[in-house]
C-alpha cells in the first residue's frame, strides 16, 4: 500500500463512512488519517468507528492515524419557539441570557463571558457570517443590536465575535468529557478547536500528557497574534479555513493560509490545510476547477495533510473525493514546477545535529541519487525532522513503537513501519535495506540513505548517517 505522493489525506468520519466497508475503500482511494469530530455523533458511534479502524489497520498492516477533533469552546445561540426567524435589517434584536425560546425579537446567547466584554459598535456574526449584527447597548445580561446583513436564522447557530479575544476556557465540559473518552479509546492526536493564546494549548497538553499529539487548529485572529508560541506548544497546526475567513477578512485567508504553512514548516511541525476543499463534493461526483486548485495549492506550498470534512462524513460521494485529493496531490507533485516552489520555501536548518545530520541527509540522497531515506526512531522526532526538508525521495519512517508509527501517518513524505527493536546498528541497516525491498521502495542496485540517533531510544539524538546499497543484505543473506 506504497502512496504515490508525500502529501497526506485526512478524511472526516461521520453517517456516509461509518461501516468497515466504507473505511476499507476511504483507506484504499488515499485516505491516511482519520478524523473522529466530537461535535456530531456519540460516544458508541466514536467508539465503533475507532475499532473498525484498528481492525482494518491490522488486516492491511500499515499503521493508520486517528484524530480526535473537539468541539472547543463554540458560541451558540439557543432556540427559536418556531425554530427559526428572519431578521430585516436595519431591524433591533436583543440577545440575552434568559433560555426562553426566542422570536423575531430575541434569542438566547447563553455566554456570559461575551456581556462582559461586548463593546457598543462591535459586530457579532450568526451562521457563518451570513447574519450581520451591530452593538448598539449594552448590559451584564443581555445586548441590544440593530441587524446590519439579515436573513434567516434557525436554532443554535453558531456565533463569531471578530477581533475579540474572549475570556473562555479552552476545554467545555463536553470536551472534557470528549478528551476523557478519545484517550481512553488511543486516539494518536487531538485537535483543539478555537485557540486563542499559547496558554490554552499548555493547558490542554498538560491534560493530554503525552497520550496523543497535539494540533491546535488556527481559526481566530488572535491566534494569528500568538502564533510563534502556540506553534512551540503544539505538536502540529491545522489552518481551520472556516472560521478564520468569518472572522477575518475573506480575500486575507489565502495570504494567511501560506504563512502559516510556511511557519509550521520552519518549526518542523505538521500542517494540515482543512475546510471547504471540494466542498461541492458533498452532493456533486465532481468538483469545481476553483477546488481543484485550491487542494493544488496546498500541496504546492508543502502542507503536510488536506482535510476532508462533509465531503467524506455526510457526502454522496465519500470515496470519491478521497481519489479525487489523491490524484490532484499525485498529479501537482509531479509537475517540475512543484520541486522548485518546495524548495524555495524550505527553511533554513536550525542549529542542532539533529537538523545538520536531516539536511545532509536529503542532500546526499539527491546527490547520490538514492532511492529513500530510512528514518529510525523512536519518539518520531527524527522522521519529522527529515519531512521538514522536503527531500527529493520518500522517507521510509521505522520505529519499534505503534503509536509513533501512527502519529507520523500525519507527516509530509513519511511511509510508516513498525519494526523489531535493533540491538546493534548493522542490524538496523538490514533492516533498512529489507523493508525498502520489500515496500517497493528500492531495488537491489540502489542506494539507501540511513539516519538514526545512537544510542538508540534516545529522543532527539539523531546523530549517526549511513549510506547503503541495497543489494549489501542479499550478499550476506
């Protein structure tokens, strides 16, 4: 099951993939990591979806990632007694804390922490940004609006407060409960919905523990503020495209989107770009050419991952748009102009042997021209610094740990082995040399090069590079 491409697929689980046969043929069209979103389905249906996919991880034998994506702290209104309403603008419209049913006049905001820091003139979003309302008074329960963009409006739709940073937690309790129920499953990531500050990754990776990796998903203006830090306390970004775009300036996201991939880079963390991708996939066996190059742009600025989201959970077309993303990711890396975009945002190495010991890893291989380079660790550490190079060949990642080898489903380039422990390191040189055999991933006459960190088990002490000729174990064999 060798991927013809480095750029990972991440499909959304949900009622269109839910039985082992539509998880089957996601993995098969190109799917590499699943996504679990705790804000739909419950805790039997999470944890159904979770053991079909170990079961069809251990039929294929190639380790699979999983996330667990949380709700995060999601302003909502309440309900309607009529379900919804349509607000005209120029119209008043109050919002407040008293859980009545609301009209045509008044809905529901159960969020406290937004009345205290609401100011006159400010605008709040509903449903996406297609309601626009404007602050007009103000007081510790409640907020009087005039309705600037109106519309339709129905129950508990989602609220955004642009250029505000809000005085919330960033773990509910549903996502407590959610983040209880994900470890305890063995989810291989967490995605932490609606950062805003550094503090709320710490926060949240102090309750983690080391269970699973952490990806705090970039879709607030204020984590665009405290990027630098909440990278450092990740373990991987997601620019959340959906949220960003309500509560920024639609026509900044582009520009956004290609910083932040390239800051994930230069820190050697995981980026996925996510929202929207071939969002016309939900009902449509096609998607538009305005997808097609979206999805192609993420990969020709060197995302690690694309997302699918109601194009796999709830889509007519689930298998689909994972083959679609699979052959637009196949196709742009192998235009000539992808290698030079690649390289010309590749971050320069930091100074540590383990980055020094990375580069002239890809530098030697595309010298020497060899076939892989083989990664041994056991933290993942070492195979994450040789996927910031972006190297000419594939990174055949090797580690004696399941977890690892699940958690770098995630990363750029990186085909995931588990192996035996090595004792010594001309066996872990065989060992190299078999699996690139075995995996299609060398012949008998090509050159392998070898990195791995002596002594071995040792985080971060990728230290050792090793070139091999294939053909070096069928001579001792």
């Amino acid at each position: 099951m060798r991927r013809l491409r480095n750029t990972k697929i991440i499909a959304t689980l949900g009622p269109a993939s839910a039985t082992a046969d539509d998880l089957r043929a996601l993995f098969e069209a190109g799917a590499d990591v699943f996504r679990m979103n705790f804000s739909h389905g419950d805790v039997a249906s999470h944890r159904q979806r979770y053991h079909t996919i170990r079961e069809l991880e251990e039929e294929i034998g190639r380790p699979i990632g999983v996330i667990g994506d949380l709700q995060g702290p999601k302003i909502r209104i309440g309900t309607f007694a009529d379900s919804s309403v349509v607000l005209k603008p120029g119209q008043e419209f109050r919002l407040d804390l008293d859980p009545t049913p609301g009209d045509g006049n008044r809905v529901c905001l159960p969020h406290e922490a937004i009345f205290g820091a609401a100011e006159i003139g400010m605008d709040l979003l509903l449903d996406d940004g297609r309601i626009r309302l404007r602050v007009d008074e103000v007081a510790p329960d409640s907020m009087v609006t005039s309705v600037v963009e109106g519309g339709p409006v129905s129950n508990a739709k989602g609220v955004n407060v642009p250029g505000v940073a809000l005085p919330l937690k960033p773990l509910t309790d549903k996502d407590n409960a959610d983040l209880d129920v994900a470890l305890d499953l063995g989810v291989d990531w967490v995605a932490l919905s609606f950062v805003q500050r550094a503090k709320d990754v710490a926060e949240v990776r102090a309750r983690v523990d080391g269970r699973a990796g952490l990806i705090a998903k970039i879709e607030k203006p204020s984590a665009i503020d405290d990027l630098d830090g909440i990278i450092a306390q990740s373990d991987a970004i997601m620019v959340a495209r959906g949220d960003l775009g309500v509560e920024l300036p639609i026509e900044s996201v582009p520009g956004l989107q290609k910083m932040l991939v390239r800051s994930a880079r230069a820190a050697g963390k995981p980026v996925v770009v996510a929202t929207q991708m071939l969002e016309s996939m939900v009902h449509a066996a096609m998607p538009t050419r305005a997808e097609v190059s979206d999805v192609a742009t993420a990969v020709y600025d060197g995302a690690d991952a694309v997302m699918l989201s109601a194009e796999s959970a709830v889509g007519e077309h689930p298998v689909e748009a994972v083959g679609m993303m699979n052959r637009i990711a196949i196709r742009v890396e192998s235009d000539p102009l992808y290698r030079t975009i690649i390289d010309a945002g590749k971050p320069a190495p930091e100074a540590t042997s383990a980055d020094a010991i990375t580069a002239a890893a890809a530098q030697t291989a595309e010298t020497l021209g060899a076939s892989v380079i083989a990664t041994f660790s056991s933290t993942g550490s070492t195979s994450l610094r040789a996927a910031r190079e972006r190297p000419t060949v594939p990174i055949l990642g090797l580690t004696p740990h399941l977890k690892t080898a699940r958690r770098l489903a995630l990363a750029w380039g990186v085909h995931c082995v588990l192996t035996a422990e090595a004792e010594r390191f001309a066996e872990m040189v065989d060992m190299a040399v078999e699996i690139a055999l075995r995996d299609g991933f060398a012949k008998s006459d090509d050159r392998l090069v070898i990195v791995a960190g002596i002594p071995f088990g040792t985080p971060g002490a990728t230290n050792v590079l090793r070139v091999a000729q294939a053909g070096d174990l069928q001579k001792r064999t």
